[in-house]
C-alpha cells in the first residue's frame, strides 16, 4: 500500500486542509461481489486480500459495529492508521476536516416560473 504525495504541487497548496481513510467494508451482497472481482482480476492475490479483510473485520469480512466499521482492529488496522498519519504530517494537513459553513453558499436565483421560484 502507498500513501506518498507524488502531485508536484503540495495538496496543502493546492486547497486541501485535510485528509482520511475508510477501510474497505463489505457489507451483505457487496461482499460475493467483490470476492467474485478479486479472483477475476487478481487471483494471485486474492486470497491474501481476503485474509487481510478478516484480520482487519476480527475475522469477518464486514463488521457493523460502531467505532470499528470504518477502522478496522488489529495490527494491519493499526498499521495503515500509521501510514495514514505519516502521509497526512508529509502533506501538511491536519487529521480532521474543519467544521462545515454555509458562507461560501448562496440560494439560487429564481428566474421564470420553474421549481426554483417556489424557494
């Protein structure tokens, strides 16, 4: 896994203030999909991925739990945590994305008789 800047531009530069992750979940029907694609187009790999997934699920390939399902546990959980951190640090930018404000939006402009006048 590689989570290096290679943009020659910083991503601090060019507008980004943050960065994260989701670790890949595979929730009901997504899961026989996914399994199908992998041994389709990596089958060398596919069944380290497979094992990886279910270190990172506590031995299941999806976790619904809340607080674990987009991080994973473990080791390999850890460890892309880490290389996360260390690519954010790299980039400058910061773990958390800042509140979310409405001052940079404003309401369109009614014109004619279309749904937009009813605002």
């Amino acid at each position: 896994m590689s989570l290096r800047v290679t943009a020659s531009i910083p991503p601090s530069a060019a507008g980004a203030v943050a960065a994260g992750y989701v670790m890949l979940r595979l929730p009901g029907a997504v899961a026989p999909l996914f399994l199908e694609w992998l041994h389709a187009h990596v089958p060398d790999r596919a069944g380290k991925v497979r094992s990886r997934l279910e270190q990172i699920r506590g031995g299941r390939l999806n976790d619904p739990a809340f607080g674990s399902r987009m991080l994973g546990e473990g080791p390999f959980a850890r460890q892309v945590a880490d290389l996360s951190r260390v690519a954010r640090t790299r980039a400058g930018l910061h773990p958390r994305m800042p509140p979310l404000s409405g001052k940079h939006f404003r309401r369109p402009v009614a014109r004619g008789s279309g749904q937009l006048s009813l605002f």
